[in-house]
C-alpha cells in the first residue's frame, strides 16, 4: 500500500477522525509531544509577505531555494518528480520523472549537488542542480522523509522524533532526538536549515517547529493554522508541507501537499 493510499485509509478511520477533529478544533488542546504547543513555549504567527500560485497537483515532499529558483520534489508512486520551479508565476521550469517504483520525499542542496530521497526504497538520488542530470545514489537504512543541509551536514527526518546528521558520503555522523517541552515530537517530516535553527513540518499539523540543531529542543512554535485556512483545500491529504529559505530578503517560502498557494512569509 502506498503512502497516500494509507494517509486516506488513516483519514476515513473513526479514530482518526476524532484525533485530527481535536488537533484542530478542541478548546483543550492534547498533551504537547503530539504537535500542540504547549502554553509557556513562544508561539508567533508569520506574517504573510507575498503569495504566488503553485501547481495544485504537486504533491509536494521538499523544497529547496537557491539562485533564483525553487526546486521542488513531489512525490507518490508513479508520480514523483524533480522540479526547477519559477517563484513569481509558479510555472514549472524543468521537470524529471523518478521510475514508477519510488516514492519521492525531502530535497537538499549541498556542495552543488541535489539530493532527493525516497520514502521506503532506502536510495537518495544526487542530481546537477544545473541540469538536473543524476549522477550518483546513496544508500541508507530506514524510511526518508525530510532533509536539508548546513555547512556541515545533511540534516534527515524518517517520520520518528529522530534527526540523522550525515557527512558528504551520507555516512551517519551523530543523531539527535527532538523534545517539545521534554516530551518526543514526532512525525517530522519536511526541514529547511536557516540561521543556525532547523524548521520542521510535522505530517498533519498546521504548525512549523524551530529546532535548537545541537539538542533537539524546540525553541518557538510557528502557528501556520492562517496560511491552511487562506489555502481551504479541502483534499485529502493536503496538508501543510514544503519550507524553503530566501536568505537574500530574510524570508521562508511555504506551501504543502496539493495547495495551489505559495506564501512567503517573515518570521517576526
């Protein structure tokens, strides 16, 4: 079964239902681990920059801003794509297909090459930036779910509260456990590394988290509930997911799974 197959089949169950409805609706929020900031954590709503169109098909797993340009990966089996998307009109540029047994997930730039993983067939592929021609894969253990990169690492998420910090060869250097006021946040999913802080999406949340790198700790919550009401998809499994950093205007560009909106945003 495939990813969005069983992200559906979570959605129609009557426990998810109830579980999601008090995420998103209860005036008594769940115990913090679970994706609800708790009250003494600082909480700040971004302010709304811009917004630009985004292809309301895209089923976006990463994305990644560099030079001018968006790169973009969307996934599902049979699906999933390598993009260079245009920011202003969000007209795709370039686009490369994955064969129809890989299921697309997070996106990095690092020392000139992108890196894409896949969700359960342990591979990431390494791709030109300029061209967009693959020219190597990594192999890893476990599922792939975000990534970024610092100067020093790649920075990976498998959907546990677990981030794996990998060298250039991908090789495992040290992994850290993310707390939300002690307690485990899990389900990280897409990253973005900016100005020594990691931001993470959580699948199924309308929050971005700010990670402390060195411990794992979130230092402040930002509460994106605005941007998926604006957004009103409706369809499942459109969920608030993709974060990418502009460090020309100090801004984040955010979009998720088959929104048609781009927002960029500041973070105050």
């Amino acid at each position: 079964m495939n990813r969005y197959l069983s992200h559906l089949l979570l959605l129609i169950s009557l426990p998810a239902l109830v579980y999601f409805s008090a995420c998103s609706n209860s005036t008594n929020p769940p115990e913090p681990g679970n994706g609800t900031p708790p009250d003494s954590l600082p909480v700040i709503k971004p302010t709304v920059v811009h917004t630009f169109p985004h292809d309301p098909n895209a089923f976006t797993q990463g994305l990644v801003f560099a030079d001018s340009i968006l790169y973009e990966s969307t996934g599902r089996y049979g699906e999933s794509t390598l993009r260079k998307v245009d920011i202003q009109s969000g007209q795709v540029l370039q686009s490369i297909a994955l064969s129809n047994q890989y299921f697309a997930e997070g996106l990095a730039l690092k020392n000139n090459r992108l890196v894409q993983l896949t969700w359960m067939e342990n591979s990431a592929f390494i791709y030109d930036p300029a061209t967009l021609a693959q020219n190597g894969t990594f192999s890893y253990s476990g599922q792939g779910w975000g990534l970024t990169a610092n100067s020093s690492y790649f920075i990976m998420s498998n959907g546990s509260d677990e981030l794996t910090f990998r060298n250039d060869n991908f090789e495992v250097v040290k992994t850290v456990k993310v707390t939300l006021e002690g307690k485990s946040l899990g389900s990280l999913n897409e990253l973005e590394y900016a100005n020594g802080r990691l931001y993470a999406n959580v699948w199924y949340d309308n929050s971005i988290y700010e990670i402390i790198p060195q411990t794992g700790a979130v230092s402040r919550v930002i509460d994106c509930s605005a941007l998926d009401s604006l957004e009103n998809s409706g369809a499942p499994g459109a969920v608030l997911n993709g974060i990418a950093y502009n460090p020309q205007t100090d801004t984040f560009y955010c979009t998720g799974k088959l929104w048609k909106t781009m927002f960029e945003i500041r973070l105050e």
